[in-house]
C-alpha cells in the first residue's frame, strides 16, 4: 500500500456515506471505522520494514549506480533525459513509467527500451540505476525530503510516542515526511534506546543519510 493515511480517509469517508444513506448503523460505522484503523497501522507496520518503493506521486533523479552519472529524472510518471537528447517528433517527453501486475517498468519513447524497476533500483541494458527521491506530493503539497538532522530527530521522537499511543492523528501527520526524508534508522543499532549510545555506524544518532543518497552525494 503506498498511501496508507489516503486509504484509511478513503474508508472513513465510506463509511461517513453509508451512515448518511442509513444502510449502516453509527455502531457498524464504528465498527469499520475501527478495521480501517487497524490496516492502516499494519499497513505502516510493514512499510516501515520494507525498503523504499516507487511512488507515482513523487519525483526522482535517476542515477547510474557504478559512476553516480544522472541520467534523467522521472516526475509524476514522466521520464525526461538530463541532457539534451533530440526529443522524437510525436513524443512530448522522452519515456513514462507504466505500473500494473507485472510490476513497473520504464518505456522510453524513441527507441522503445524498457527499464524494469524494483524498489528503487532500475534495470535498463544490463545497467542499475538507484531513483533517488526528490520531491513528494504530502497531502497535496510538494515537499523536498526533509534534510535538518534535528528536526528529523524530533519528527522520530515524536512517531514513536504516537505509535506507542496508538495516536492515530499525530502519527498519520509526521509518517510521511520521515519516509520521504533524506535519513532512515540506523539498521545496526535500529535506534534503541542503550545500543544507539555505542552504535559506530549511526555515531550514536540513531540514524544515517539513506544508502542511496550516501553513496552518491
Ligand atoms: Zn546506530
């Protein structure tokens, strides 16, 4: 699920209708609204377990992973090249990003190759390209990933009281700037509370800069 805070609105909103039709009961709309609660923290539950995954909302520098070379940028399913190569008569961009059961994939216009994307790493003539988060649509709002290492620390202090809480509100408010942020947790110590004051790899913060983003910049 990418959108989990969008997919339990959807629910509520559902639910909100049906009460309103009088085909549900304010205890039954209790009732699934409490499941929708439910998924939701299962589904951020496995999300926050899961490395990063293609977003359409988002946008993206498409790196060479061996020598750190850009090779264009994928916005809102749009894949344009970093330098000018001649666009194709009828193409107004130069490829597009088509996701369906098969998973997703990049075709490019002119010379109809097509990029295989997992997580976020691309397969395209047997090169790797990591998609390296640039911007995201946060409630209808474009953010750049969140880069200030204190303010990220706040943001984390405060999704693990929520989450502790069971604060549905405050949690659904701050999960999606910690995704998209340019930092993760520390996968050696996983931030806890003891081990992160040794921890060699994190420094003691209890985060890193994402992979990614330490191996290119
Ligand atoms: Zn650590």
């Amino acid at each position: 699920m990418q959108n989990p805070e969008g997919h339990r609105q959807t629910l509520h909103e559902m639910s909100a209708a049906l009460l309103d039709e009088g085909l549900i009961d304010q205890l039954e709309q209790f009732d699934l609204n409490d499941r929708a609660n439910a998924a939701y923290w299962h589904a951020v539950e496995e999300l926050q377990n899961s490395p990063g995954h293609y977003r359409g909302a988002s946008t993206y520098d498409v790196v060479q992973i061996d020598n750190g070379k850009l090779l264009g940028t994928i916005s809102r399913s749009i894949f344009n090249f970093a330098n000018d190569q001649p666009l194709g008569a009828s193409f107004a961009y130069d490829g597009k990003i088509y996701s369906d059961s098969d998973g997703i994939r990049l075709t490019l216009g002119l010379s109809r190759k097509v990029g295989t994307i997992s997580g976020l790493v691309m397969e395209m003539n047997g090169r790797r390209y990591q998609l390296v988060e640039t911007e995201r649509m946060i409630a209808g709002v474009t953010h750049h990933p969140l880069s200030d290492a204190d303010t990220y620390r706040a943001l984390i202090d405060t999704a693990q009281v929520a989450q502790e809480e069971r604060d549905l509100r405050a949690f659904e408010k701050v999960r999606p700037y910690i995704e998209s942020a340019a930092f993760c947790i520390c996968s050696a110590c996983l931030d806890r509370f003891g081990a992160r004051d040794d921890c060699p790899t994190c420094e003691g913060k209890g985060f890193v800069k994402k992979p990614a983003l330490a191996v290119l910049r």
